[in-house]
C-alpha cells in the first residue's frame, strides 16, 4: 500500500509541495502519494484526526495551522518546542504524533548551498514574527559573531531576544535604531513586506562590505528587499526559494529516513519561475 502524506492550509491552491515531494520521492526510488487540502479555520484537529485515522504518514502544515499542529501533535522535536510551531507531524511506529519544525533548518542549509557563511558573522533578522522565531535557534547553533533582530514594535524583538537567551545574546532594536549600529555581513528579511511591495525602513550604510541579503520569501521577479539589497551594493541575494525545498528536503527526511537531492528541485522550479515571467 502506498503512504499516504498531505499538506493543509488555507489557501492551499498555490502550494507547491506536492510537486516537490513528488520530484523527491521520483529521486529516491520511495513510494509514496502527496495530495494538498484546503482546511477551514477551526477544523485542523477533524481534518487530521480524519487523515490519519484514514492510513496518512505525515503532514506539513501551513498558515494558518502551524500552532494548531503544535496543539496537536503528542510529541515536540527541540526545534518544534522553541519555535513555538509545528509544520511536519510524523507518525511514529507506536501511532503518536511527532511535531517538527524544519524552516530554520531549511533556511540554514539554503544558506550552506549557496556557499554563504554564517560563522563569525554578524545577523541581522528584519522582524520579530513567527517566521523569525522558527528559524533562530538552527542560526544560533551555526555561531554568528552576532545576532540583532530589528522591529517596528521593539517589545516584540526583546520577547524573542529573552527566549533564545540561553543559546546566545540577541540584541532587539527598532528600525529606527538601526542607523547607530556597526554594518552588518547578513541581513535576512522575516517580514512579509516583500509580499505587499513594502519594505521596513532601512539605513542606506546597514550593509557591509562583501554582505549578502536573504528573503524568506520568494518570487519571480527579484523582491522589494532584494531589489533594495542590490541597489545598496550587497554582494549576493537570495530569496526564500531555496528554504522551501530545503524544509520540504528535511520534512522528507523526517517520514523517511532519506536524504533527497535539493539542487536539482530548486533548478526546475526556478527554471518555471523563470518560463511564467516571460510569459
């Protein structure tokens, strides 16, 4: 029998993780069935429930569910536990719920293929949102010089700052204060500003030299953030592309202990990014 895995959100209809798991699956010789269904708000634990008492494996989850599967799940990974969110459940031999988190993961083995170094370098991270939260701890363990988050509201930078204490010091600041600071080596946009052409206000001297920008978000055209990165002399530009395949990459790893192939995923959908914007 074929297992049986699925991803929920809503909206659901852009979600691009069936063809990813299915290249993966393709790869690795797995067999396996990946489907995507719109949940109605208030009904994630029926729609599980209902998925897995149905033979499913596993699940990523979306907005706007990931701390309904965090509720969810009987059992939270260290990583799921600080990010406070949950976007993989695994069914564990003895039929319990493992909750995962791989953003961060995903983001940080983004950042390794793209040859950038995290090491000794010091982070910036625009936002103080769950999409920051989620990927702090795995940047924290790769030793960064230094981690700053900025914010427009700066009670919610100091909040994150106090909770990852342990693994490093995080300075919060505002936007506002941003000026008054060293430049920075890596600057990684966690807002959604890029989704609404908006962007945070940012000082024209906050890059150092040879620094490199990361949008967790994607697109085809070059993102509000990455536009401004290029016109302020960054380096190398990424946006969040790579961090899709990267989590669905770990995600897969969780269901089935193996390992597939990113670059070859990232290629193809960037190559289809690419095709549509010349259409």
């Amino acid at each position: 029998m074929t297992d049986s895995y699925a991803v929920f959100g809503n909206p659901i209809a852009h979600s691009k993780s069936p063809y990813i798991h299915r290249q993966f699956a393709e790869q690795t010789g797995q067999e396996l069935a990946y489907t995507k269904q719109q949940v109605n708000e208030g009904e994630f634990e029926q729609a599980a429930d209902a998925f897995f008492a149905g033979g499913g494996k596993g699940l990523n989850v979306t907005v706007p569910f990931k701390l309904d599967a965090y509720g969810y799940a009987a059992r939270l990974t260290p990583r799921a536990r600080r990010a406070g969110a949950v976007n993989t459940l695994a069914k564990q031999p003895d039929g319990t719920l493992l909750g995962d988190n791989t953003d961060g993961i995903g983001m940080v083995n983004d950042m390794h293929n793209l040859g950038w170094e995290i090491a000794g370098k010091r982070v910036l991270l625009l936002g103080a949102g769950g999409a920051v939260r989620g990927v702090l701890q795995p940047l924290m363990e790769q030793e960064p010089a230094s981690v700053t988050i900025a914010n427009r509201t700066v009670h919610k930078a100091e909040q994150l700052s106090k909770g990852f204490a342990d693994l490093g010091v995080i300075e919060p600041v505002g936007y506002e204060n941003l000026s008054q600071k060293e430049p920075f080596d890596l600057v990684i946009n966690g807002t959604s500003a890029s989704l609404s052409g908006e962007l945070p206000p940012l000082p024209d001297d906050l890059l150092a030299e040879g620094a490199a920008c990361y949008d967790m978000m994607y697109a085809a055209e070059p993102t509000p953030f990455l536009a401004w990165a290029e016109s302020h002399g960054a380096e190398q530009r990424a946006d969040g592309l790579g961090m899709l395949v990267g989590q669905a990459a770990e995600s897969f790893y969780v269901w089935r202990q193996v390992r597939p192939e990113v670059i070859p995923v990232i290629t193809a959908m960037r190559h289809t990014l690419s095709a549509k914007k010349g259409a």
